[in-house]
C-alpha cells in the first residue's frame, strides 16, 4: 500500500451495514481510496456469503487489515 493513498471509510453506528450490499443474496463491500493525483477509485469486493453477520465480520476485517488491497494495479 502506498502510503499516499487514503481509504474513505465511514464508521455509523446507526448503521451496521455501511459498505455492505446485498447482490442476489451475496454481499459485497464498497469503499473509495483517495489516491495521491487527487484522483480516486471505488473498491466493490465480494464477501462471498449470504450471511450479513458473517459479512459484517468480513468487511470489518477487511477494512481493519489492507484497504488498498483490492485495487488492482493500472
């Protein structure tokens, strides 16, 4: 991960499942990283379940280890 690169991750209390959608019953994890040009890219990851408990764990280690890490390089 390039140090220059900020992940926009919201945290909402209110809400258990920012970054998570349901797609056909698979949830997926959305974020945005802010790269260093001032440009950005908009991460959409599959979580592989159809358990939003079992989602919410992923995407919290997700976000928790490696934000960039599903950014493909270009």
């Amino acid at each position: 991960m390039n140090t220059l690169e900020t992940p926009s991750i919201r945290v909402l209390a209110h809400n258990p499942d920012h970054h998570l959608w349901n797609n056909h019953g698979t949830w997926w994890c959305h974020y945005t990283v802010h790269l260093p040009d001032y440009t950005k890219r908009r991460v959409r990851l599959s979580l592989g379940t159809p358990s939003v408990e079992q989602a919410r764990k992923l995407r919290d280690r997700l976000l928790q280890a490696k934000p960039t890490s599903g950014l493909s390089e270009r």
